[in-house]
C-alpha cells in the first residue's frame, strides 16, 4: 500500500518501509463505477501488453508531481473475471494480500460506522514488535461489483513521516480466454516533512534502487531504469500486484495450506526482479512472513 520512508529520528528506527500498495488514478481521480475506460485503457495498452521486457504481461507507470507521487500496475491476470472479483470483494482478503510485502506488519479487517477499515501495521522489513510499527487505518469500500466490471478503494487520510491522503484503488474488467485485466492504483501526498524523509532514504539506503519503468539507454544502449522517488513507487507498486496474483493463486491449494502458498510464490515472483525487489534470503523471509501470519490470527490491535 503505502510507500513509507522511515529514517533514523531522535531514537525511532525510521527505515524505508515500502509498505502497502496501489491508490487512484494517475490523473488522481477515484476508481470509477464504469468498466468503459478500463476497456479502453486495455485496448490501448495491447501492444505493450504483448511485448515488453517483464516477460509477462505487464505495464508499469508513475508520476511525481508537487506534493504528490502516483503509480500504477496494469496486468493480465491468469485467473477468470469471477474468481478474481468474488476474491477480491473481501476485506479479508485484502488482509491476507496485504501481510506479503516485507514491511506490512500485521492487518486486520473490522466494521466500522456501518462499513469496514483495515487497520495496517507497517514498519522495518525486518522482525518488529508491533508497539513500533506504525498504525494506519484504511476506509474499504466496494465501488463496483457488476458481472463484468469490480472496483474498491481504500482510503487513508494520514501517514507516517508528514505523508498524508493514501489512496489504493483496484479494478478489473474480464478477458477472454477466462483472463482478467486489472489496474492497481496508487497515490499519496506529502508535506515538507516527508519530503525530508524521502530525500534521507534516497541519499542511503535507496540510493542504488531503480524503478521499472525505462527513464532511456545507457552508453552501452542497455535501459536505464527510473530511479528516485519514482522508482520507489513503482517497487511498491509490482510488490503488491505480486501480492495479489499470489494470493489468487493460492485459492487454488486446500485452505490450511494457502497461508504458506502465498508467501512462497510471493517470494518466488519478487526475485525475478532482483535489481529492484531483493530485500532479504528466502529462510529470513518465510521464517518471519510464517510468525507474521500467525500473529495476525490470533491478535487483536487498535
């Protein structure tokens, strides 16, 4: 969801906690109850769809404006229209996406004022008690859930480190051949505050990370990548939509093994992109996402 940038502040370990993903649309709109412009987006992203460098099907953007940054994942999807829009109308579901990502922390699903929050817990990627991480609260809503079109939205007013105004939107549209097309959305604001933060970790930790999206060819006519707070966004970005095709896969396994199915395929997926994604060994990352998924079972935070 979020893209958090956590530094090091009066005894606080702040670290980069690319936490959570996707949000609204690039021009910053909401997701919208009509499947008409994602079925033309999909037409016009064909080609690219096609034949790219991802080896999948696959279309990675972004965009940083004055107090904003934004991105967005189109895919293909191989699952049917159906599963993926009875799975993804949970709010359950989002929870079980959302702890996949080194930094998520923990993720629980509740009513509230007739309708459902997430309360997110994001932090270091690596172990952390939950007392310091760091608390966010997402409004879910389903926007459309039709025969032949879903779109959800969550929605977060605050964020760590002076960021402000999450948005993660998520809509899908059915292909044939019992494939779906899907758009994760994202979006968040910030302050002079996080700004800072944001240019501390991009001067240490994130200095040599790149993005997906190809900024142009180095002298050996090689792509050279985004980097910056663009390429921080897209990471985010693919780490969830890699959250959510694992999760969908998973469904397929018998209920007491899909916990550990998702996090081995989630794991799986991000080392094929090493440059941008690689974070920690496998051992360190089961043996901590396994303890993660168990907490988040059987406790209950504000």
């Amino acid at each position: 969801m979020a893209a958090f940038l956590i530094v090091r502040r009066r005894g606080w370990h702040w670290r980069a906690a690319l936490a959570l993903a996707a949000g609204a649309a690039l021009a910053g709109g909401d997701a919208r109850a009509d499947g008409a412009e994602l079925r033309a987006r999909h037409a016009q992203l064909r080609e690219a769809l096609a034949s790219n460098g991802y080896g999948h099907p696959l279309h990675i953007a972004s965009r940083e404006s004055p107090e904003r940054l934004e991105g967005e994942v189109h895919a293909v999807l191989a699952h049917p229209f159906e599963a993926v829009r009875d799975a993804l109308s949970q709010p359950a579901a989002w929870c079980d996406i959302l702890i996949l990502p080194f930094n998520t922390k923990y993720c629980q699903a509740r009513p509230r004022d007739g309708g459902t929050e997430l309360v997110v817990r994001v932090g270091r990627k690596w172990d952390q008690p939950l007392d310091k991480t760091y608390r966010l609260a997402f409004a879910w809503r389903t926007v459309a859930a039709q025969p032949d079109h879903l779109a959800l939205q969550l929605l977060a007013p605050e964020g760590p480190v002076g960021t402000r105004d999450y948005r993660i939107g998520v809509s899908a549209i059915p292909l044939e051949g019992g494939r779906t097309f899907l758009r994760l959305q994202y979006t968040y604001g910030y302050g002079l505050s996080g700004r800072l933060a944001m240019q501390a970790y991009l001067a240490t930790a994130g200095a040599d990370k790149v993005g997906f999206s190809e900024a142009g060819r180095d002298a050996a006519g090689r792509p050279a990548y985004v980097g910056g707070v663009r390429g921080a966004v897209e990471r985010n970005a693919m780490r969830h939509y890699l959250a959510i095709d694992a999760y969908l896969d998973a469904l397929e396994a018998p209920p007491a093994q899909r916990a550990e199915r998702r996090i081995q395929a989630w794991f799986d997926a991000v080392e094929r992109w090493p440059r941008q994604l690689h974070e920690m060994d496998r051992a360190t990352y089961v043996a901590m996402k396994r303890q993660e998924v168990v907490r988040q079972q059987g406790t209950v935070v504000q």
